[in-house]
C-alpha cells in the first residue's frame, strides 16, 4: 500500500500545546521559588552585619583597654561610628548594607572602660524585609559581647553568632 502524496509523515516531536504547559509549570515553578532564594540571600547579609558589629564592639573593648581610655559606640543612621573619648586612637566606621538595619535597644550609644567594664547596651539586627533578626547585648559589668539569632537560639559569645 503506497500512501498519497497528501498524507503527512509521522516525525517525533511535541505539539504546540504540550510546549506551552511546560512553559506554564516552568513559570509557576519560579515564581514560587524566587521569594524563598531572595530572603535566604537577605538572611545571609543580615548575619554578616551582626558579626560585624560584634566584632566591632569588641574591637572597641579591646581598644579602650589596651589605650586605657573610654571608646564610645554610636550609631549614626546607617553608620556605626567607634570613637575614643580624647580623640586619639582608630575610629571605625561601619557601613551597612542595603535592606539591613540596626536599632538600639534603649540608648544609642554604649561605652567601653577601660577596666573591661561598659555603659551596656542592646542592639538589634534585622532586615527592611521583616526577615531574620540577631540580637546583640554588651554586659554592663564585663563588657562582654553577645551575638544570637533572635528565634531564642542559646547566646553565644565574643561576637560569634549561631547558624
């Protein structure tokens, strides 16, 4: 049996509409994954600002008492600003980044003496987003510095901060 010129070839392949439900649960597939990368990310900037002002908080313990004078940590909009009390010293500036935030708990500036004690202070850490927020508290009596995630995970000290 010959077949008629009119007749088309079967050829593998995939029809129109089959190309366009994939493109649909391709489509859909991302916009429900998009949101979840994009907090992990923020996640992620909000714990590198929490580690770097706990380490720059005892950077300035340590500054006050190896210079024997008070250092004063102040925050100034989007700035932490270390400063020593006679103006001799290293000042530190900390630049945030975009979408992370940190607010005082109480006054915005803490001191550090130079016998290892401080003003104490609380601050918090946490994203424009509503996402993940740390915590981090100086100790009136010892200076030391406390970093943790504000979900209730166990302080942890010396700046370093829980996964």
């Amino acid at each position: 049996m010959r077949s008629s010129r009119f007749e088309r070839p079967v050829t593998g392949g995939f029809t129109l509409i089959e190309l366009l439900l994939v493109l649909v649960i391709f489509s859909l597939s991302i916009g429900l994954v998009a949101p979840h990368v994009s907090s992990g990310i923020d996640g992620v900037s909000i714990k590198a600002s929490a580690k770097k002002m706990a380490t720059a908080l005892n950077s300035a313990r340590v500054q006050s008492a190896r210079d024997r004078q008070n250092y004063y940590v102040r925050l100034i909009e989007k700035e932490v600003l270390i400063e020593p009390s006679r103006g001799e010293g290293r000042r530190i500036r900390l630049s945030l980044p975009e979408g992370v935030k940190i607010e005082p708990v109480g006054g915005a500036v803490v001191a550090f003496y130079p016998g290892g004690g401080s003003s104490g202070g609380t601050f918090e850490v946490k994203g424009t987003g509503g996402h993940a927020s740390y915590i981090i508290m100086v100790e009136p009596s010892t200076g030391a510095v406390k970093a943790y995630a504000s979900n209730g995970k166990k302080p942890e000290r010396d700046g370093r901060t829980g996964s």
